[in-house]
C-alpha cells in the first residue's frame, strides 16, 4: 500500500515527487514510466536513422524527464504561457509556483542565464510589433539546451532513485475505482498498485488513454482549441534581431480573413527540426542544443481552432490532418514558402535550390496545400507576411515549412482549483495529458501544486 501513486515521469509526475519526498520524506510514494531510465532513453532519428522507423514506444516522448529530455529545455517563466494554471488559481499564486519550481530546475544544475528581463528592449520589440499588428508577449525564458536538460533530468532521478519507488517499462493499464474514490492502477504487467492518492501525469503522449480511462469513469472533459499548423525553417540572421534580445519571441495574430488566432510556438534559434511520433503518426517539432548551433532558426505557426457542439474529437481531429500529411509523404512534408506562394509541390531539386539547408532531412517535399485545410492555411500565409513586417525575410520564397505540427492536448479534464478530477476522490490530474499545461514549468509547477494539496491532507 503506498500513500502515493504517480503515473508518468515527465517533469509534472517528477516534481510531484520530488515535493511529497521534501514534505513528507516517510512516505511510501510510486512513480510509473512506461519508458526507459534516463540513461537508456533512445531516439534513432536523433542518433542519425534516415527515416522514424515509428518506435512502438517513442524514444522521444516516453522515458524518464518524457517530453522534457529531448527538449529544447527553455523555461518560460510567466503564467501567459504554456499553460492554463490561471484558470485554476490566482495569478500571484501560479507566479509564485512557476518561481519555486524555477529555483529547483537550479536546484538540480539549471544554466544562471535568464533571456528577456531587460524591459526596455522588450518594450521597443513591442512597439515594433504593434506597428504589423503583432502582439508581443513578455515571457523571460532560461534556457538549458537538450544537453543540460539531460543532466538535470538525471540529477532528480538519481535524488529520487532511492527514496520512493520507480518503475521503468511498465505502463499503468487501468484505474481501480470504488465508491466514486481511486483505490490504485492495474498495471499492464499484471500487478495491481493500491494507493491512497493517485496522481495521473501520462502527457500528451498519454492523452488518449486518459481520455479512455476517464471516459470509463465518467469523468467530464471539455474541448480545447485545437492547435494546427507548420514548423517554420529559416536562416538565423531572419531572425536574429528579436533572437538575439529575447532567445523565444511570443507573437500572436489576428488572421485577418478568418479571424482565427495564429501565434508562434517553441522558437529555436540556431536550432533543428525533429519528428515526433505519436502512436504510429509522424508530427514535426523543434529544439536547439546549448553548445550546437545549425545556420537556421525554427519555431512553430499554429492556428487556434474552437469548435463549437456537437464535435467532441479535438485530437482525432489533429491526428486525421497529421495523417493526410503522413499519407501524401510518407512521413514529414516540406514545402518552399514560395511554392506554396505558387500553387506547386516542391521537390528535392527546388529544396536543393534554396538557400536554406533542411535541419530535418527525412521529410519529403510535397505540397502542404493538399493536407492543412483552406482556412488554417490562409491564416498561416498571412501570419508570415505579417511576420516578414518584424523580419524581414520570414515571407522569403526559400522558407521552409514543414508538416504538421500539431497539438494533442486538446481535451481537457473537468478538475477542482486543487486539480482533482471532479467526481472521483484523491484522484489528480495534472501536466500537458490533462490539458492543462503546454510546457516544462508549468508541468513542473501542477506537480508541486498537487504534491502541497495532498500532503496538506496527510
Ligand atoms: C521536441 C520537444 C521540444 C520541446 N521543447 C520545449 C521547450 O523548450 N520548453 C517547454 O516549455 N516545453 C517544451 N516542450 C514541451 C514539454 O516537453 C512538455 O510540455 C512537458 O514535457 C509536459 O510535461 P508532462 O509531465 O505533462 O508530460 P510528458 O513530459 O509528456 O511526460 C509524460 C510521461 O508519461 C509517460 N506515460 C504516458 N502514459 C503512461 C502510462 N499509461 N503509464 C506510464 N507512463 C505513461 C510517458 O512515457 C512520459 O514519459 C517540448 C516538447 C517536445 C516533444
């Protein structure tokens, strides 16, 4: 019988650990990762396969530090970004649990440097990107690189390796649920956990069993927008201007056609271009290392979608429009900005013309106009033209957009201001499975929230 029970070891089940053992150091706590150790975690992509060769548990995603490992690492230190915790708590509070939670990534070896404090530069970025109708939005951001993440990642495990129980290669099946309160988890080894609380941290990799799982015990869930869209690709200097003063840039616009909201995601500068996989379907995503710099920059154009009733499938959703793009090439599609300009597919030889070498080598040329639909599509034009207003460059014919990326973290669970699920007892949910997180601080900062809640309750 443990007193805790966590599902996931991404950095919202890690820091819910690491708080229940600074609270409560007697506990009996379990965390389950349905991956590798840190140590053993893979990526073939990464370590130079030419193709994903669609991992039956993605190296990038599953393992010890989940989606944080591999990543790009950048801490955004603000409540406006990844994440919804505001809608849950008072902003100082959130603020004050991203700065805790901030203090132990330092804790646990994190890079001093933080990027984007210095408000008077800001404020001049602001007013240029007022003038192309551009919101700017202030977020300070620390960056560890792929490299440092690893290291800290790996110092929690080895602080945590010990003190509580960790299982690796072991997925947790199903809930044990009586009396409308969780009683533990059916492993899908056979073992049954029991525990007192349970705290579900599956990311979005697990979204799709928890959908299933809280759909079996009647647990509400509410639609999210649905986040589509293309990783862009250009050379660094582009975008230098804004890189250089606050290494992420946050931009937000209104698509003047539709209306629809369009914003820049996971910017790296100097970075590379990486495929994901998510259950058997390829998506794009981005990071950069601290001390590997490429020529170019990438960062993320995604389009807000809000669906209206009877539609009740966001991440089907996403998953139909990565699947299309899957199907016309075989994996990833990149397309010249141009070309699609054009109303052509682009080729190896138009690629090869450019002056933009791709990061990401397996991805196909093709025409992304076939996949992504008319409407997300014209928002995402007019967004690097109003781009190209900040920097210029952005709408250059040789930009490479690639596809889809797309979000899967669309529905989001029906929980408490404590982030308990509403209808079943000692039971949370928390980090980017849950919906209720986009990020690593605020991942990090739901863990400590529920990790303070439950140990309040003794
Ligand atoms: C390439 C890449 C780059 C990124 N860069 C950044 C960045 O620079 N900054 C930023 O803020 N965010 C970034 N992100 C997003 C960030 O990684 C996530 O927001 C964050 O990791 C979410 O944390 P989480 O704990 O909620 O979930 P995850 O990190 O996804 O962890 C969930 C864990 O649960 C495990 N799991 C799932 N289902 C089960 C199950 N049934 N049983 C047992 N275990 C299970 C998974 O294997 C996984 O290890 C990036 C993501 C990617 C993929």
């Amino acid at each position: 019988m443990y007193n805790v029970a966590i599902i996931g070891a991404g950095p919202a089940g890690i820091f819910s650990a690491l708080e229940i053992m600074k609270l409560k150091p007697e506990w009996r706590v379990i965390l389950i990762e349905k991956g590798e150790k840190i140590e053993k975690r893979k990526c073939l992509l990464r370590e130079g396969f030419a193709k994903c060769p669609n991992c039956k548990k993605c190296g990038l995603l599953c393992g010890w530090g989940g989606a944080g490992a591999f990543s790009d690492g950048k801490l955004t230190l603000t409540p406006d970004v990844g994440g919804h915790l505001v809608d849950y708590m008072e902003r100082q509070k959130v603020e004050d649990l991203i700065d805790y939670s901030d203090k132990l990534y330092l804790e646990y070896g994190a890079t001093e440097e933080v990027f984007g404090t210095d408000m008077k530069t800001f404020a001049e970025l602001e007013r240029q990107a007022a003038l192309a109708e551009l919101k700017l939005v202030h977020s300070p951001v620390r960056h560890l690189g792929t490299e440092r993440s690893l290291d800290v990642l790996k110092n929690m495990q080895d602080d945590l390796d010990g003190k509580i129980t960790i299982l690796n290669n072991v997925a947790a099946k199903s809930l044990i649920v009586e009396c409308g309160q969780v009683k533990g988890i059916e492993l899908d080894n056979g073992q049954t956990i029991c525990a007192e609380y349970t705290i579900i941290a599956p990311g979005r990799e697990g979204a799709d069993w928890l959908t299933q799982e809280f759909a079996k015990n009647k647990i509400g869930m509410v639609n999210n927008a649905v986040d589509v869209g293309v990783r862009v690709e250009l050379p660094a200097p582009v975008f230098e201007p804004l890189t250089s003063k606050l290494y992420e840039s946050k931009l937000i616009y209104h698509a003047p056609t539709f209306g629809d909201e369009v914003r820049t995601f996971c910017m790296n500068p100097n970075g590379e271009v990486v495929q994901e996989n998510y259950n058997g379907i390829a998506t794009v995503n981005g990071h950069s290392y601290a001390n590997m710099k490429t020529k170019n920059t990438n960062f993320a154009l995604l389009v807000s979608e809000r669906f209206t009733e009877p539609f009740k499938e966001p991440i089907a959703y996403g998953q139909h429009i990565a699947r299309l793009a899957n199907m016309l090439g075989g994996g990833i599609l990149v397309q010249r900005f141009g070309d699609l300009l054009d109303g052509r597919r682009s080729t190896p030889e138009r690629i090869k013309a450019s002056i933009i070498e791709p990061t990401l080598t397996c991805a196909t040329p093709g025409d992304l106009s076939l996949v992504i639909p008319y409407r997300q599509l014209t928002s995402i034009k007019e967004m690097l033209f109003a781009l190209d207003k900040i920097a210029p460059g952005t709408a250059s014919r040789y930009t490479l957009l690639y596809g889809i990326e797309v979000k899967f973290y669309s529905a989001r669970v029906k929980l408490t201001n404590e982030l308990e699920t509403e209808g079943v007892k000692n039971l949370f949910t928390i980090g980017d499975g849950a919906g209720v997180t986009r990020g690593l601080i605020q991942a990090s900062a739901s863990g400590v929230h529920v990790a303070r809640t439950i140990c309040e309750r003794g």
